[in-house]
C-alpha cells in the first residue's frame, strides 16, 4: 500500500484578496509551475478543465478540473500529472484557500493524496518554487 502524504504551504500578500483571487481565476497560479504558453488550457469555472505541460520536463502534462470555486475565499482542482518521475499513482486534490486581511492576504495552499517519498518531495519543492514566483510584484510577506 503506497503512504499518502500532503503538502501545506502559506504565503502572505501585500495586495487584497481580490486581486490574489484575480491572478488565480486568470490561471497565475498554475502557470507559476513553469507552463510551456503554448501548452496551457485554462477553463475557470466548476466542472472546467486545465491541462499543461512543463517547460522543464517536455512531455510532462498535468491536467485536472475545478471541483469547487468560492470568489475571493477558496478553489478547489484536480491534479494528474504524467510523464515524469513524480507522477502521484493517482489523481490528488489542491485547495487553495484566501483570507481577507483588508489590504493584504494570506493564501494557503494543500496539496492532498500524493505518494510519499520522491512524488512528495518533488512537488513540495515544485509548489514552493510556484508560490515564489506567484504575483511577483505584489510583494509577498511570507511563505511558511
């Protein structure tokens, strides 16, 4: 039986829910993995699908579909990824959830379901590096 682990990441914003949200609904967050342009489909609404593949890994698509989109307070989507060494066994969830701070925010990100050992590690580091460049001029506070 293969151990699944979660990741659980939180990044503050010098910037309003609103446009955290914004930059989520026009597909930032996900482009922030390092999406070959050409390769990304963004279909933001429940039941919508996306699919990608990585600039760093050619031939390595993930694909998946919004289960649940709450403006300014929560996404919810799929996650497949294949074609490369840390492909999880099987299709994991991301909740990405806002807090409204007034003039800033706070995102926290989990990522649950994913096989322990490499499929774990690589995308902790995956969506840590996402999470650095996610809104870079808005000023992040911090990523814990």
């Amino acid at each position: 039986m293969i151990e699944n682990k979660a990741i659980e990441l939180t990044k503050k914003f010098n910037a309003p829910v609103a446009v955290v949200f914004d930059a989520i609904k026009d597909g930032q967050l996900l482009k922030s993995t390092g999406v070959e342009a050409a390769s990304f489909k963004h279909d933001f609404r429940v039941g919508g699908e996306y699919s990608l593949e990585w600039t760093s890994a050619p031939g390595s698509v993930c694909r998946g579909r919004y289960l649940q989109i709450v403006p300014n307070q929560k996404v919810q989507f799929t996650w497949s990824s294949s074609g490369c060494k840390s492909a999880s066994s099987s299709e994991t969830t991301v909740t990405v959830t806002l807090l409204d701070h007034g003039k800033t925010s706070e995102m926290k990100l989990v990522h649950e379901g994913l096989d322990a050992g490499f499929c774990f590690e690589d995308h902790t580091a995956g969506w840590t590096s996402s999470l650095e460049k996610f809104l870079p001029g808005v000023g992040a506070v911090a990523l814990s």
